[in-house]
C-alpha cells in the first residue's frame, strides 16, 4: 500500500518468507508476505486457522523458534530499522518496549507462580529501570488505566484468580505499559463473550487514541476488524490475496476468498429462517505442499486452467486496493459480468 500522507509507514514488511525445517519436508508457512502498518492507524489481518497471521507477526518480534523455524528472506522495517538485521540485544530493547504483543491465550502467556503486579512491574524495571516498590504503583496505575476495578488490590493477584476478561486486559496493561509505538494483538478476543468482546475492543481503540500508537490485529472475525480497523489483509495459505481500506474491501471484495469469508457470516435473516451457514468449500491446504498455480484455486468456483498453472501476482486493481487473483482482473477488465460476483456461492 503507499503512504498517501507523505509519511514513512511505522512498519513496512517486504517478501517476508518464514519457514519451518522438518523430517516431513518445508513448511512455508509465511511465503512472500509484504504489507505495511501506517503511523496511528489499525492493520487487521483476516484468515483461517493455518494461514500464517501468528506466524508473521512473530516474524517482526524475531520470536519463531530456531530450530525448525527460520525466517529465510526478506525485510521487516520499522521505525527505518530492518529488524532482521538487528542484534538479539537490540531486539530486546525493542519487544515490550516500543513493540508490544498481546498473545492468543492469556492464561498461558502469563506466569501462574507470580502476581500480576510482579509481572506487569517487570516490564517497567526492564525497560525503565524502576525499583520494584515504584513498578508495582506503575502496574496499578496500568490495571486501573484497563479498568480493572479495585486495583491496587487485585495487583497482588495470580493469574488463575481472574476470570478470563481481566486476565486478557492484564495482558493489555502490560503490552500498553511502556506506550509502544506498535502494538500487535493477536486473537485478542478469543475466548471472551460478546460483552467483554466489545469492552475489551473499546479499551483498545481509546487506548490508542490515548498513546497515538498503531495496533497490528491478528483475527478471523470480519466484525472485529470492521468496527477497529482503518485497513484489511487477507491472508491464505502464506501469501495476502486482497489488500486495502477496510470499507472499500468489505463493499468492493474482488478476490473469492474474501467474498466467500463475507458470505459465510451469518445474518439475522437466515437465523429467523433458520439457514444454515455458507462454509467456504474446503480446507487451507498444508503448508507443506501447496497446490501449482492460485493456491485457492482448488477451493474457488471460479478457477480456469490459468488459474491451475499460473500463479497470479498482486495487482492495484483500484486506488490503493491490491488482489492476487486472475479472476477479479478478468471482471474489472469486463471479460466477466459484475453479476458472477454478486451471485457468488458457496458451500
């Protein structure tokens, strides 16, 4: 995407491609992804399980386990630094500090045998250098910033005597606590009912209008990243197939995939007359052996034999809006009626 305020993006990934080294073979898990976060603005990041969303933002922290991971190509700026080329020392300065993450699971992110003042305190005397009486009043201020009711009580709580809303804006308190510059939430509403959901999603976006800070938001639901996110990528099996502002993507989509992701989602129609829900045909095929051609072909209604043998590029099909599929040029170019679109099927 290019930078329409003349700004440079905060962070600027290009062919980033990681993978995974086993007996059964390669895994490319990430393969080619490039994309960019802009200054004081939300990127969701949108696919089913297995398509690589986690895998690449653990690429930008450097975190993917080596061995069998390793990132074998490409460029991850931020802030005009290339990560990749980074120190693991200069890399710690930066993860917590001017990056943060909120992991998927937060009973498993956090540590059990230490409070959650401790843990939240950590942050500040790593990266600050707080004495221990003086970060644990910063991780009070931090639960109570959350809204955490009673906090400067609960700081000396475990983690296992929170019910799962507080223990997830724990982990937003301790991922805010050194005001990043970016701040990657992955799956952060995972788990949670519809009104903790919905808290939890307004606490991050007051949260960033507070800090003027950027949110990368990992996530398969559509309705999150309709409500908080300035723009989408959507992401299948290791590449991003559509790319652009989020309500040009979700009133234009272009590629099949998207257009399939967008019909599965129940309304309140089919619920009254008791549809049942329009699953995109297939599964993500394994990393391992990608299919020639348009890795969605096998799945797409629409597929040619171009489409078998000829992976598609990704291409500015509209102002500031790229796809990777042969099908949507052949529509934008008038080779296929707009009415296929509408009428698209699935399941």
């Amino acid at each position: 995407m290019a930078e329409t305020s003349g700004e440079a993006p905060l962070l600027d990934i290009k062919n980033l491609k990681t993978y995974f080294h086993g007996q059964d073979g390669v895994s490319k898990a990430v393969d080619g992804v490039s994309y960019t976060v802009h200054r004081r603005k939300t990127l969701g990041i949108v696919g089913e399980s297995g398509c690589g969303k986690s895998v690449t933002a653990m690429s930008v922290l450097r975190l993917i386990p080596q061995p069998p991971g390793r990132i074998e190509s490409g460029e991850v700026w931020f802030k005009e630094r290339d990560l990749l080329k980074l120190s693991n020392r200069e890399m710690r300065a930066i993860r917590g500090n001017q990056i943060s993450m909120i992991f998927q699971e937060p009973m498993t992110s956090l540590n059990p045998v230490f409070t959650i003042g401790d843990q939240i305190g950590e942050v500040f005397r790593i990266h600050q250098g707080m004495k221990k009486r003086e970060s644990i009043a910063e991780a009070v201020r931090m639960l109570e910033l959350v809204k955490i009711p009673a906090a400067a009580k609960r700081v000396n709580d475990y983690p296992h005597q929170m019910s799962g809303g507080m223990r997830q804006r724990v982990m937003i308190a301790m991922a805010l606590a050194c005001d990043p510059d970016l701040l990657i939430a992955d799956e952060p509403t995972t788990a949670l009912d519809v009104t903790v959901q919905a808290q939890v999603l307004d606490l991050m976006s007051g949260l960033k209008d507070r800090i003027g800070s950027s949110i990368l938001m990992i996530t398969h639901d559509l309705g999150v990243v309709a409500e908080i996110s300035d723009e989408v990528a959507i992401m299948y099996a290791g590449q991003i197939v559509e790319y652009g502002e989020t309500d040009d993507v979700f009133e234009n989509p272009m590629h099949p995939y998207t257009l399939g992701l967008l019909a599965s989602r129940p309304s309140l129609a089919d619920i009254r007359q008791k549809q049942r829900l329009k699953p995109v045909k297939g599964a993500v095929p394994n990393p391992r052996s990608h299919p020639a051609g348009c890795r969605f072909h096998p799945r797409c209604p629409f597929s040619t034999s171009e489409c078998h043998n000829e992976a598609p590029d990704m291409r500015e099909l509209r102002p500031g809006h790229t796809v990777r599929c042969h099908w949507a040029e052949k529509v934008l170019d008038g080779t296929i009626e707009r009415h296929e679109v509408e009428t698209f099927a699935v399941g």
